[in-house]
C-alpha cells in the first residue's frame, strides 16, 4: 500500500474537498461557509475547518466579536490545497480511486447544488466537455502554466458584476489500446 501524502489525506476528505473549492478566490466567515454548504451539520463543518487550518491549507484571516462569539473569516492558507504529482504517484490504485471520488463526489454536488437552485439564466454560464489533446509530460506542463497565467486576473472576487464559476480539470491519460492477440 502506498503512504498518502500528509497533504492528499488532509484535503481528499469530500468535505474538506467542498471546504476547499468554496473558499477558492474569496474570503469567507465562518457563518457564510456554513450557508454555503446546507447540508453540512455546523459541528462537522468546524472539524473540517479545524483539521485544514492545522494543515495550514485554510488560514484565519479576520476575527470579529458578534453577539458574544468570535466569528473567523478563513481563506485558503500559504500551502497550496492542490495534490501534486508525486503525491498521486504515491498513491496505491485504491487510494488513487478515492481521491478521483471524493473530486468527483464534490464536483457532483456542486452540479446537483447548480441544478436545484432552478434559476435557467445561470445556464449561460454552463460548459462541460472532453477535449483530447497528444502532449508530452512538458507540453502539459506547458499548457498548465499558460492557463495558470491566463486564469490569474480571473482568480480572485473582486466584487461587481463579475459571477464565481467554476472551472474544473481533470487530466486523465488515455492508455494505448492492446491489441487483441497481445492479451
């Protein structure tokens, strides 16, 4: 069995995970996280959240007094909520499949999250789609930078009229196919 990364362990839980992916870009308090995420129970949810500022993935970066209690605001922290290459490599395949689930689990109740909400004009903003591409490790390498830098200005609220979506990326080799004689 391969050793997950401290990191990979922390984030890959499905709640962390949605933690994670809505504090993306934005500062969030504790009671806005909480109206984000309904159906998390607010004693589960403070475990999360404590469990990823110990991981120095989420960072508190206000505190205000309101009606006797202290409310945080969090963002994410200076360590990068990503799980790199060499982490995945890590990875033994029932691990690996874990992870690919518990993204695909929150990418899932993020779209179920879009459609129940109804509102038809929010579809403007809709686009999924497979785009195969025939790149080198460099070429994607590549390609990750360039979007990195294209995605930059895009990344963070800056209030207006400007509408969160996200966008999400999944790099999945495809393996050369055997032929039939070969198996």
């Amino acid at each position: 069995m391969g050793k997950i990364s401290p990191i990979a362990e922390v984030v890959l839980h499905p709640v962390r995970l949605r933690i994670v992916q809505q504090l993306g870009g934005r500062r969030l308090t504790t009671a806005q996280l909480r109206a984000e995420l309904p159906d998390v129970t607010q004693a589960t949810l403070y475990r999360h959240i404590s469990a990823l500022i110990d991981a120095e993935i989420v960072t508190v970066v206000d505190e205000r007094r309101v009606r006797g209690t202290i409310e945080r605001t969090l963002a994410l922290g200076e360590r990068m909520a990503h799980v790199g290459h060499d982490e995945l490599a890590a990875m033994d395949d029932a691990e690996l499949r874990n992870a690919f689930l518990a993204f695909l689990g929150s990418l899932g109740k993020s779209f179920d999250t879009f459609v129940e909400n109804d509102d038809r004009q929010l579809r403007r903003y809709l686009g999924f789609g497979t785009t195969p591409l025939y790149v080198t490790t460099d070429d994607l390498a590549e390609i990750q930078a360039r979007l990195g830098e294209i995605l930059a200005p895009y990344r963070t609220d800056t209030g207006g009229d400007r509408m969160r979506v996200d966008l999400t990326t999944a790099v999945i080799p495809t393996p050369p196919a055997v032929a039939p004689e070969e198996k």
